[in-house]
C-alpha cells in the first residue's frame, strides 16, 4: 500500500477516471481528483472522504490553468508522486467531409494539448518522486478507423507516451500507455454492446501502478471479449 503517495487523475469526474480514483483510494493513495465538473468532483471526494481526497477543478485545454491547479495539488498535498493523464473528448459524426471543425479543435485541445500541458505541469513533481506516468490513449490508436479525427488525435496520444519515455530513460520514471476498447461511458447516449466497463480499465491502471519498481509495464491493451456465437 502507498506511504502518503499522491496520484493526480484528470477527467477523474465520471467514467474511468472516477472509477480508477475509487480503486486507488482502496488501494491506498490520496488523490487529486482534476476535472472541469466541481460537483461532481465534490461528490467523489465525499465518498473517498476529504482526509484522502481533493478535488481540482480545471480544464485541461487551460494550460495556466492547470498551472494553478498544479500548485494546489501540492500545496494541498505536498508532492505528487503518479498522474494519470486520462481527459479526453469526443467528436462528432460526418468524417472529414462532413463532422464540424469545431469539434475537431476541442478534441486536439483535449486530448492531445491537455495531455502535454499535464506532463508540463506535473513533471518536476513525478521526476522527484521517481513516480509514475499513466496517459489514456486507446485501442482507436492502433487501427485505423475511416474519417475519425478521434483516432488520428490518440495515435497522437500513443506517440507523446513513446516519446515521453525516451525522454525520461534513466530518470527512474515508469510511463504506461493505457489502450482500452470501447468503454460504456458518457461517450454514448446508449451503452454499446460488448464494452468494458469503467471499472475494467482501472483495473488495468492499478496493475501498472502497483507492479514493483523493477517492472516497467509500457502498455497494457484492454479489449472486451467478444460475445459468444
């Protein structure tokens, strides 16, 4: 069980971030809970209890802001040992020929700036600490998907995580990649057949998370078992 150690988690409000602070918290970290929603933050802070838990609001496409949210956390907390780079966004239908641009903004602003403005903001804490680095990418990462500029900025994700860890080689600091399937999520107005759940991707983040400091686990793929003939 962690000693007092520190895990940020951004877009931590619903979903796999929720669940992975819920399973971190049994497993004994503190948490800095990041996301845009306060409400919700506060509700996962009351079932965590405020002794263990904190909640950041911050949007993560705000790189200052997440400047000033980072300067929280460790007045709050005092270090920062783990970040879980997890916020991300989805775009809408109509490919490149038709999905609005807007929604492909909001999505590099996201899912690939918000990546990197946390790294920059959480870096010198992690180095210290010779922690850990988490980033959601995804299973969208890995093929290619017609029209989906949501594929196309986590393929940017899964090269930020491999560039990251050359990065820091040498430094003692462990870098996963997180690559899950469809997730049943606030992504989709209806739950979608053959999906994992929050709870299935945490899972995969506590494993990393708690693997001794000799085993670097680079990536870990999480697809749903496919529904029996």
């Amino acid at each position: 069980m962690p000693d007092g150690k520190v895990l940020l988690v951004t877009g931590a409000s619903s979903g796999i971030g929720a669940a992975t602070a819920l399973a971190a918290a049994d497993a004994g970290w503190r948490l800095a809970l990041v996301a845009r929603s306060a409400g919700k933050l506060e509700e996962l802070v009351e079932r965590i209890g405020e002794e263990r838990a904190g909640a950041f609001a911050c949007d993560v496409a705000d790189h200052p802001g997440q400047e000033r949210m980072v300067e929280e956390v460790v007045r709050r907390f005092g270090r920062i040992d783990a970040v879980f780079a997890n916020a991300g966004t989805g775009g809408e239908p109509g490919g490149f020929s038709g999905a609005p641009p807007e929604s492909w903004r909001r999505m590099v602003d996201v899912n690939i700036l918000g990546v990197a403005y946390t790294l920059r903001a959480t870096l010198g804490h992690v180095k210290a600490a010779r922690g850990h680095v988490l980033i959601t990418g995804s299973v969208a990462g890995r093929r290619v998907l017609a029209g989906s500029m949501y594929a196309a900025t986590k393929w940017a994700v899964h090269a930020i995580g491999y560039g990251l860890r050359e990065e820091l080689r040498g430094s003692g600091v462990r870098v996963t990649l997180i690559e899950p399937g469809v997730v049943d999520t606030a992504f989709f107005d209806t739950p979608p057949e053959a999906a994992l759940q929050p709870d299935d991707v945490a899972r995969a983040v506590l494993y990393a998370l708690t693997q001794p400091p000799g085993v670097d686990v680079h990536e870990l793929t999480v697809l749903p078992t496919p529904p029996a003939a």
